[in-house]
C-alpha cells in the first residue's frame, strides 16, 4: 500500500543511518501477509547495511520461505531472495 511505501521510503532517506531503520522497522507490528512480507525485507536489507549479516539472513529467509510453493510470492519475498542472492522459489510447474 502506499502508506507503507511511504514509510520504507522515509526509512531509507538517512541510508547512512542503518541501525535507526533496522531498530524501527523490527518494531512494525503488521498482521501476516504482503505488507509484513515487504517490512520485513527492507528490515533484513536494514541489518544487512548495519553489518548484522547473521541477523539479516535469518530474517530473509524466513522471508524468502514464505514464497516457497506459492504460484505467485509477494513482492516482499521475491526481494528477500534477492537480497540472499537466490532465485525466488516457485512450485513445481505440472507436466
């Protein structure tokens, strides 16, 4: 939505302040689905650019799980695997 867009945007807008947006964004309380997907990648990328690598990569894989066998991952998943330098899981295609 975009007043979540909003608030990843100004987030971000201090990039050179990462451990502010990983401390705020951990704090978002959303219920389960895209949106949380979404928050919860940026919070991953957040950890990654505090240098918190063991951090980020549990919580982008989490992340990134929530896509398997799912014909179409939220945008949120799709970018916690990207950030984890994977390809996005897809169920097997029927033959």
């Amino acid at each position: 939505s975009a007043d979540i867009a909003d608030a990843m945007r100004e987030r971000f807008e201090n990039a050179g302040r990462p451990a502010d947006a990983a401390a705020r964004l951990g704090n978002v309380q959303l219920p389960p689905g895209d949106a949380t997907d979404m928050v919860q990648a940026f919070h991953g990328l957040a950890l990654q650019l505090d240098r918190r690598p063991g951090e980020a990569t549990r919580l982008l894989r989490a992340v990134a799980a929530r896509a398997q066998n799912i014909a179409t991952p939220s945008e949120g998943a799709r970018l916690a695997c990207k950030l984890l330098g994977e390809p996005p899981h897809h169920p097997p295609v029927a033959h």
